[in-house]
C-alpha cells in the first residue's frame, strides 16, 4: 500500500469534490461524483455511499477502483487507484459514522467503502509545462470567474 504524503492528504481534507471510477459489468467505465471522501488512515481513504448505487454495485463485483482530487483553482491533484471493502455494519461501520456526524454528514449512509491506496499519482495541468506558477494560475481561474460573474449580472432575466 501506498503511504499518504502530507500534501495528499491537505487537498484530500480540502476539496469537496472526487470523482471514482469504477468498471461497470459490461466493462465500461463507470465514473461518479463523490462529496464525502477523506483520509482515514495513512493508507486508506473513505467515502460514505449516500446515494452511489451503481458505485457500489461495480465494486461488489470488482474491488479495483480510481478517485481523482484535483484542486480546480490551481490544477492540481491526485489520482489513487486502490481496492475497496464495503461496510454495512461493526465497529468499524459505527466510528466511520460517527467520524462523518462529526464533518455534519448526517444523512442516511448506506455502506462506508475504504479504499486501500496500492497507487497515488500526481495530476498537473499541461500549463505548467509552459512555465506558468501556481500563483498565475490561480489568477487565471479567479480572473475567468469574476469575468463569468459579471456577465451573468448584466444578462436580462429570461
């Protein structure tokens, strides 16, 4: 398994949004939004199956899966590719929950899935590769949303 680093695990406890990947049954790729992904141990993160379905489905029948993190300011992130193993109930089920009661996640949670990381990579936009800095995209992003703003203000209602 794959320790995670300490930059891995801010942007993991940053971010509010990751996307898993799994392979549904007829093998294609199967990608869904996920809220509530956190570290839960050096090795392992954790999502809580909300309302994922046919998630939870694909890795009842095939463990592996992919969760990208990227912060979308900078263009940075993660890729971590690991085995899941779903939990309905224990001891562990209950601290999960209690940990997600804690980050005011209290709605009804079907499984708790953990992800063992058997693989981290870094995900960097192709603009760095031009020389751009973090800081100058960030500037970037934050530029492109205030020209967004204010022409959604200007536009008449429909």
């Amino acid at each position: 398994m794959v320790q995670l680093t300490p930059a891995m695990r801010a942007l993991v406890d940053r971010q509010r949004l990751a996307f898993v990947a799994t392979v549904d049954p007829d093998g294609t790729p199967h990608v869904a939004p996920q809220g509530t992904l956190a570290v839960w141990t050096d090795a392992t993160l954790v999502f809580a199956d909300v309302a994922s379905p046919g998630t939870v489905r694909n890795l009842l029948e095939n463990p592996v899966c992919e969760i990208s993190v990227v912060d979308p300011w900078a263009r940075k992130g993660y890729r971590f590719r690991g085995r899941a193993r779903l939990l309905v109930l224990g001891p562990t089920f209950d601290r999960l929950l209690d940990f997600y009661r804690r980050r005011h996640v209290d709605v009804p949670v079907h499984h708790m899935v953990l992800v063992d990381v058997e693989e981290a990579s870094p995900v960097v936009s192709p603009v760095y590769e031009f020389g751009w800095s973090e800081p100058q995209v960030r500037e970037r992003w934050r530029a492109y949303w205030r020209r967004e703003s204010a022409r959604k203000r200007r536009r008449p209602p429909s």
